[in-house]
C-alpha cells in the first residue's frame, strides 16, 4: 500500500472496456506516452502534487487498477499478474506505440508484470517499491499486512485512504470488500527473480532509503539486471547492458517516495536519456 494523499484534478477523464474491466484513467500533458500506475488503496489521484512535473515532459495517462479510486471491482482476485492484461489491453485499446510504465509499490508490481508478460508492447519500466520476494520484506511489516480485511474497515473510516475512496468509488459501500481482497494478496507468497533476471524491457528499480524492504533488497534486483556487479568505466561501458538502472533515494519512506520531487526527476531523467 502507498501514499495516498490527493491533490483534486481530472484532465480528460475516461473509461476504457478492456479485459473485463471498466477502467478509469486520466491524460495529462503530451510527449512520448506514459502509463502512470498507483500504490494500493490509492488511485492516480495520489500523484497530483508530482503530476505537473511528469506532463511537462511527457503524456501521462494515470490509470484507477482494478477495484481502485473510480474503477469498479470485478470478479477476480487483486493479482499483479491479472491486472497486468489490463495494462496490455489498455495500451492497445488507445493505440500506443510501446509507451513507458511507471508504477508505485502495487503499481510498481504490475508495471513489473507487464514488461515480463508483454515486453514488446512497451518502452521503458520504472519499478519503485515494489520488491519481487515477500521474503525480503520487513518481519514486523509481514505482521501488518497479516491484519488487512474487512475486519479493519471501521477502523479506517477516518484515514486518507478511506476518504478517498468514499469519495471517488463507484461503490463505495465495497471498501470491506477491497480490504479482504488486499490483505489476501499481500498473504501469498511470490517470488520473481527469475523473471527479473529475464527482463528485455530497460528499467530502473527506484526504492526509499527506509522503504518496505532493506535497500540491499533493491541492490539484488538490479544486481540481477547485471548492475552493480563491476566499475562503470569512464564512458558508462561497465554499465548494464540492457540499459537498466538503479536509484535509492534518501530521506523517504515506502509511504512518501511516491509523492517525491526526487521521485519525478529520477523518472524523468531516466525515461529521457538518450532519446
């Protein structure tokens, strides 16, 4: 789950019917596409305070996941994997030529997901807060994770993450509903080394200096895109080979990174380089 402090906007709001799902997204800005994906329990509304920043250099379409801020539910589990055709089917159905995914902690784990399921539909991926093992993450925030259900719903009434949703869901009467299907996602194990190691999409693991993980987490992934494993050499020619990259940024948290200055600028100079 992510930041979900909002900043009210909608620029050209539509619905996209693709996979099975009515999907909310928003545009903003133009250039070379961007599919912008948010953290758990948000909705694209959790970028505003960085959005300005990504439209000035590119289109950004903000995409609402599955079950999230003005998407409906549908009937299927909340999985990364699943969700993921959604993406796929969004990018054809707005007829995108391999636009760049940028994802957050959940979203983060779908924007992975979709350059292993689909790479040839997209361009570049930023992957921020997401980890690719459950194992890697924090033994207390395992614990925390274990307690998300409907059981909790009235006692979140008065967070951000509730307001939000009262606000903008279709049904808001479901956020028990979504509760259940979070916390049931967060309790399966799941481990995607393999399919890291096997990335053909350039990407940049982006994580907080005191994200959900440790950042030696973050390091192992972008040692499995052949980072971090000798010197870059003066004209970058040690650097990875698939033009992949890494950026821990300090002084944030799993819960504030997505909403960065630092955030977007390490996006922004990553998606642009050398285009």
């Amino acid at each position: 789950m992510g930041d979900t402090r909002t900043q009210t906007r909608e620029e050209n709001p539509m619905y996209a019917e693709v996979n099975g799902i009515n999907l909310y997204y928003e545009t903003h800005g133009s250039g070379r596409p961007l599919i912008l994906l948010h953290g758990g329990l948000g909705s694209g509304e959790m970028f505003g305070a960085i959005l300005p920043t990504l439209a000035d250099h590119h289109q950004v379409i903000a995409v609402d996941l599955q079950g999230h801020g003005r998407t409906a539910d549908i009937d299927r589990p909340l999985d990364v994997r699943l969700i993921a055709g959604d993406i796929a089917a969004l990018i054809d159905h707005l007829g995108l030529d391999q636009p760049d995914v940028v994802g957050y902690s959940f979203g983060g784990g779908v924007a992975m997901q979709v350059a292993f399921q689909y790479p040839e539909k997209i361009g570049r991926l930023v992957s921020a807060s997401a980890n690719i093992r459950r194992s890697a993450i924090y033994p207390e925030m395992l614990e925390q994770q274990l307690q998300v259900s409907a059981a909790a719903a009235p006692y979140m009434k008065d967070t951000p993450m509730y307001e939000l949703y009262e606000r903008v869901a279709p049904n808001p009467e479901a956020f028990p509903q979504l509760l259940d299907k979070i916390g049931q996602a967060m309790a399966k194990d799941f481990d995607f080394t393999e399919e890291v190691r096997g990335l053909r999409v350039p990407t940049m693991i982006v994580a907080a200096d005191a994200d959900m993980a440790p950042p030696s987490h973050y390091v192992e992934v972008f040692g499995l895109l052949d980072g971090g494993v000798r010197d870059g050499g003066w004209a970058g020619e040690g650097r990875p080979k698939g033009g992949h990259a890494l950026a821990i940024l300090p002084g944030l948290t799993h819960y504030d990174l997505g909403v960065s200055p630092a955030f977007a600028q390490a996006t922004i100079g990553f998606l642009d380089r050398d285009r």
